[in-house]
C-alpha cells in the first residue's frame, strides 16, 4: 500500500484498486504514517522515494521524531 501512497493516488482510488472501503484505506494509511514516524502522507511519499534510491529514509522535515519501525521491503508492498 505504500507504494500505491507514493504514486499520488487518493483514498477512493486505492480502495477501489484493492476492493475494500476508502474507510479501510484511510485506517491502514493513518497505520503506516504512524509506524514510519512521519507527518503525512507526503512524508510517508517521500520516504518510500528515498528507500527505493538504496538511501533508506534520511533526516529531513517530512520525518517527525524518528521512525517507530525500519522500512523493509515487505512493507512497501
């Protein structure tokens, strides 16, 4: 789901792409906000970005105190 995140797409896009309830969606995005330690979800946008650059997340305004799990590749999916 954070991939789908990173591609810009909205709640009702990515609730109907994976046949559950834009409810749903906004609970798992809020989840995943929340886990990685960042603001938004542009934050969680933008540290997916870095992540798939080999970088893995770096310190920058998008990231809140510091993240509550690693990104792994098994989450980005």
């Amino acid at each position: 789901m954070l991939e789908v995140i990173a591609r810009d797409k909205t709640d009702r896009e990515i609730a109907n792409h994976l046949g559950i309830r834009e409810r749903t969606v906004r609970a798992h995005v809020g989840s995943i906000i929340l886990k990685l330690g960042v603001a938004s979800r542009v934050g969680a946008a933008v540290a997916f970005a870095e992540w798939q650059a080999g970088g893995g997340p770096r310190r920058c305004s998008c990231l809140a105190e510091a993240p509550i799990v690693e990104l792994r590749p098994e989450m980005a999916r």
